[in-house]
C-alpha cells in the first residue's frame, strides 16, 4: 500500500512540487547538514536548515512549529500563513549534471562447478557528498564499510579455504544521490538476481562499540550464520532488529555502529571519529560467517 506513496516522500518531489506551484525558494527543515540528492532549478533558492533557524522564522508569530507539524499530519491539510517578516538568506549552488557515478564490483569466483554459479554479495556505497573531500571527507559514512569490503576480500582471496559460492564485492556509486547506483545495479545485474541467495550492505560501520543488525529478525535463519561467528569468534554487542519498510523490499541485513560520537552529512565527519577496533571485528565476523555459508550444501534465506 505505501509503494504508490513512496515517489511523494523523496527530497527531489518537495522541490519540484514547490516550483510547480510558483514558490521561488525553500527553507528545508531537515537538520543543518549537506544533502546532494535532491533536484535542481537555476530560478529557485534550496538551503537545508536546522532548529535555530527554524526558531527564528516562528518567531513573534504566535505560532509554534511543533504545533503547525501536528496539524498538517492530523488533517493532511497545508497550514500555510504569514509570518509577517523578511528573512534575508544567501546561498551559492553549482550544478553539474556532467557528473558520473560509478559502482565498483570484484568477483570472487565459487570453487564448485554448480554452487559457483550462486552469490553472496558483500556491500556498501562507495560516495559521501561530492568531490570536496577538504570539506566532507566521510570517514564514517561511507569510508568504514568501504574498508571492511576491502578487508574481506584480501582475506576471502588468501584464505587456503576457497569458497564454494561465488562471493562479490560491490560498492554502490551515488547513493547519496537518491540510491541511483544501486538501483542501477538491479536493472543490470552482473549475476542474475534470482541467483544471489543474500546480501550483507554496510552504512556508517565506523563509530563505536556496538553494531546494529537491520533486518536480521526478517532472516532468521540467514542471521543465525552471522550470531554463530560472534559467539564463537568476535564476541561483540550486536541490537537485531526487524525492517518492516515495504518502499526498499530487499534480501539483505544491513549493519551499522554506535556508541560514540558520529557526524552525518557534515564536515566533522572525518578520520578521527573512526574506531579501528570495531571495524577489524566485523571483517573478521563478516569473514567467518560469509566463508560458513559459502561453503553449505544448500541455502534458501527468501523462504
């Protein structure tokens, strides 16, 4: 039922449905970050802003923005009005539609003469927020799980055990810009689709002591090789959780890190954020447990 609601929810829609109704600018309430995937109009002013700013417009107009939010979810309803003053903003844009994302994918290939043809792909997106790597270095989100690929495939290429299954190393280009890369990748996948039996996706991996499972209650059965090479192995503090989002339906568990300090879309988010411990682990647990299914007779996660 949501799919048909999904193109509404996107950053690119909100823009366009302002220009198509004359606005000649926005104020984007969505945190004081850097945000690249949304479109694009020479004739219209786009600045992402935060709470303070936020404050400042509600300001001496009797009204509260928490209140305005309340009402537009509970009647569906524009609560448009006037707040009576000037607010002077400056913002620079430069677009380049000449840009090109790319996704960088290295094959493994299966030992077994028929399990080869199956996959299991090891994965995370490549791209932060452009080529101003001074300014937005993303370390964190999304650097950390591409070095856990990295990390994995060094070892899965020396191991004296060859995988069975054939196991790919995929970096998805712009995902910052509206999960193109992967999206691209399920219109023309290497291997057909219906032979890659899991996907473990890797988003912000590098802050912390403790990971997080998305969508490992949905797999139980997926997830169990995962529990088994910690508990036997790794020994790390992993929250499972079930991923009830029907808009992006995907065979996947998809990890992440907490417990310090991490800097979404923003200029701190830079190497010495980065807790190389944590990182270690889960190559070494993504190892052993990808290694372990590689190597089953059979495996059937979509049941």
């Amino acid at each position: 039922m949501f799919k048909k609601w999904r193109p509404y929810s996107f950053h690119q829609y909100k823009l366009q449905n302002a220009v198509k109704h004359g606005a000649k600018g926005m104020l984007y309430n969505y945190g004081p970050i850097g945000n690249p995937n949304n479109a694009y109009d020479e004739n219209f002013i786009y600045s992402h802003v935060g709470s303070v700013v936020v404050e400042d417009v509600f300001s001496g107009t009797g009204r509260k923005h928490r209140d305005v939010v309340t009402a537009i979810r509970k009647t569906l309803k524009p609560q448009s009005f006037a707040t009576g003053k000037t607010v002077t903003i400056k913002n620079a844009t430069e677009h380049h539609p000449e840009g090109i994302g790319y996704n960088v994918i290295g094959i493994l290939e299966g030992s077994d003469p028929a399990l080869k043809e199956e996959l299991i792909i090891i994965g995370g997106h490549l791209d932060h927020l452009g080529r101003c790597y001074e300014i937005m270095p993303g370390a964190n989100d999304n650097a950390s799980a591409v070095s856990v690929v990295m990390g994995i495939a060094e070892a899965l290429a020396e191991c004296p055990v060859k995988p069975r299954r054939s196991v790919m190393f995929l970096c998805f280009g712009a995902e910052e810009q509206g999960v193109a890369g992967s999206e691209y990748y399920c219109d023309h996948p290497i291997v057909p689709l219906n032979k890659t039996v899991g996907f473990i996706n890797m988003d912000g991996v590098g802050c912390g002591d403790r990971l997080g499972a998305l969508a490992s209650r949905n797999y139980p059965e997926f997830w169990e090789f995962i529990n088994k090479a910690n508990e036997r192995y790794i020994h790390r503090q992993i929250r499972t959780s079930y991923f009830a989002n029907i808009a992006r339906p995907r065979l996947a568990i998809s990890f992440s890190a907490s417990g310090a300090p991490s800097f979404y879309h923003i200029t701190k988010d830079n190497i010495d954020t980065i807790t190389p411990e944590i990182l270690e682990d889960l190559a070494q647990l993504l190892f052993v447990a990808v290694l372990d299914m590689a190597n089953q007779d059979s495996l059937d996660f979509r049941k």
